[in-house]
C-alpha cells in the first residue's frame, strides 16, 4: 500500500506521522457534510489520537453550520459525541495508552478553580477550548487532500471520521465490551440531561420534577430521574410521539406543550414541583418552567436561544441556574452512567438509531422532524448490520 512520506495509510501502522481519515467536512455557512479523504494529526503535546467508532450526532452540531463558531470556522469538521479506541498518544499523556476505549466529551483546562472544584463544563476556557473550534492554542489537527487547514478542534474533538484528535482530557476510558454507538451519546447529549438530574439538581427519591422538551437531553433526564426514585415526572412537549416515549421510559404524567395554561396543567392542583428542567431554550417555555415551582423548588435550563423575563415574585424561595454539560464531571458521571446502563436502569438504546458517515445529512433532517431521537454515525471499524446488538433497527419513534 503506497502512501506519501510521513502519512499513515488508514488501516495501517500507526506512527508519529498523520494519518489518512475519511471524515465529514462542511465547507461553507449552512453547507452540507462532504465525506472527503483527510489529514489527521499527529498527537501533539497532550493530545490522543483516536480510531472512531461511533459519533453522536447533536443539535449543537446544527447550530455550528448555521454560524455559531463565527467568522472563519468554515471549512470545519464537526462531531462532539465521539467514542473509540486510543491508537496514539502525544508527548506528556501517561494515564492512556493505545487499545484503550474511551468517550470523548468536551475539553477543559484542569486547572482552573471551577476545573479543580469538579466542575469543568464551567472551566473559565470552555468557550475557546469548545466551541471556537480551534482549540486554546490554534493549532491545526486537519488538513483536506491538499494540505489546507481545517477548523478541527470543535468541542477539543472533531469526530465525525474514521479519526480524530482530542486531548487527554476529554478522553473517558471505559470497559471494551461496550456498543460504541451507546458510548458515544454519553459524552455530551445524554450527559446533559442525566447530569442536570443527578448532578446539578441533586434529584432526590420521593422529590417530583418537570422535564420540559423531552429529545434526547429530556428523555435521558427523565431516565435519571426514574433511576433516583422520583415520586412523580411529568413530561412536557408538543410531539405526542415524543411523550408516548417519555412515558415508556418513566414518565408518571405527559402534559400537551400547547395547553392554555402551561402552568397549571404542569402543576396539576398542586403547590408546584420539587424541580423543573428546561431543554427548549424558548422564553414562554422557560419562564413556565420557574412558575411551575414549589417553595424551595429549583429549575435549571440549558440550550437557552431566547431572553427570559423573571418576575422576581417567582423566585421567593426558589434557585434558577443555567447548565452546561449538565454541571458533571464527564469522568465521574459518564462511568457511572454506564454503570446504569448495564443494570438496565439507563436503557438509552432504544433512543437510538444508527447511520452511516454519508448519512449525516438525513440524519440531520431525521431528528430536526422528530422521526428519531437520538441519531449515532456509526463508523467503519464499528459497522454492522442494522438491527444489531444495541442499535435501534428502525426510527426510535415509530
């Protein structure tokens, strides 16, 4: 197999050198996925490089093609969910070798206060470490065919590819029995909503909690909350079919996003709930969330697009705080949820449903309509047939 000096065939020995990937490119604002052959790495210094197995496919993904990263983003490799197997380290990375499965969720610093405290989806670097793309320092992990850069470091990652680049810390190891396209949800998605429940609302057995938007975050919050003993969770959306699911999965009372009075359909003839979780990010939505509160209640929101006006009055006694990544530390929470997972009490794979990297674009237009929640690219070295151990073998909706 012949190749250029200093590039790695796909497929063949792994070196210092970067490696050939067919990887997703989005060329231009609003433009579509590419599949094109690529230029992955080297690891630098703490850095990992990763054969993909499996990548989450993420709202957040859409809002980036439509502008989020600002100007110069594009062209960009996109993927945030990813999950694999390390096959390469960079100078300085001693708690990973290659052979080892890990989740890559978002990058941080480590050493900031909120890092060192334990929370560092709030780390004082997240914006440039994730959501510029390019990493703290600017530097180019991809390059297309002819060598020219490629925004490459979106979420520290970029894996929607047969590899990717991420740094040691966004890495999350875990056991190498696991369906990839399960792990792969866990780094950011489904991290979210679990994490809100369990982590940043602190839901306790017996408590009751609203989830308002239930999608993949709120269908994954609502599981965490099952598995904490809530006394009570209602489901909020506007999609029945997205409520039969929500109900399916232990939801104890649904309530039609377009009732009249939003509040008191939530509240049902109660003093309000112990908590609210909002995933909707629309100003009415969100300010409902806070109304439908008891004293002492707490409410948190996360993929806030609009202004929220707050009455003051609404939070005499009561919290309201604003998530990202559901508060969690990934290499605490993501452990322990797959600890769940294998005692049946995470059961996301029916949320599931997998496609092919040249399917990004349909898989796109599948969970904007609400036909699947949860859309995985699954990648070469993991593909089988659909219908497989852990893959959805139809919309997860239908």
């Amino acid at each position: 197999m012949s190749r250029e000096p200093g590039v790695a065939a796909t497929g063949g020995p792994i070196t210092d050198a970067a490696v050939r990937s067919r990887s997703a490119v989005v060329r231009e604002l609003r433009g579509g996925y590419v599949v094109e052959d690529v230029l992955v790495g080297p690891a630098g210094p703490g850095e990992v490089l990763v054969r993909v197995q499996a990548c989450g496919l993420c709202h957040t993904d859409a809002i980036a093609r439509s502008g989020l990263g600002g100007a110069g983003f594009f062209p960009a490799v996109l993927g945030h969910e990813g999950a694999g197997v390390v096959v390469a380290v960079g100078p300085g990375v001693e708690h990973l070798a290659p052979g080892t499965t890990v989740v890559l969720s978002f990058d941080s610093c480590g050493r900031c206060a909120p890092c060192r405290a334990g929370r560092p989806s709030y780390c004082v670097e997240f914006l440039e470490r994730n959501i510029g793309g390019r990493g703290i320092d600017d530097r180019v992990a991809i390059r297309d065919a002819g060598g020219a850069p490629l925004t490459s470091r979106w979420f520290g990652q970029s894996s929607f590819g047969e590899f990717a680049i991420a740094t040691a810390r966004n890495c999350v190891p875990v056991e190498d029995d696991l369906p990839p396209e399960i792990l792969a949800p866990l780094g950011c998605g489904f991290l979210t909503g679990a994490g809100t429940v369990l982590v940043e609302l602190d839901l306790r057995a017996g408590e009751t909690l609203a989830v308002f938007g239930v999608g993949a975050v709120g269908l994954s919050a609502i599981l965490a909350a099952k598995a904490r003993g809530a006394a009570e969770i209602v489901a909020v959306d506007v999609q029945p079919a997205r409520l039969a699911v929500a109900e399916r999965l232990g939801a104890t009372r649904v309530v039609d996003g377009t009732a009249p009075d939003l509040v008191q359909a939530v509240r049902a003839g109660t003093s309000g709930l112990d908590a609210t979780f909002d995933t909707t990010g629309r100003a009415s939505v969100m300010a409902a969330a806070v109304e439908s509160l008891g004293m002492g209640g707490r409410s948190a929101l996360c993929a806030a697009t609009d202004e929220l006006t707050v009455r003051p009055q609404a939070l005499v006694g009561r919290s309201l705080t604003y998530v990202r990544e559901g508060s969690a530390d990934p290499h605490t929470l993501i452990p322990e949820l797959v600890r769940m997972w294998r005692a049946g009490a995470f059961p996301v794979e029916s949320l599931v449903r997998t496609y092919g990297l040249d399917e990004l674009d349909e898989a796109e237009r599948d969970a904007a309509s609400g036909a699947v929640v949860k859309p995985v690219i699954l990648l070469p070295a993991a593909a089988r047939p659909p219908g497989g151990p852990g893959v959805a073998a139809g919309p997860a909706l239908s």
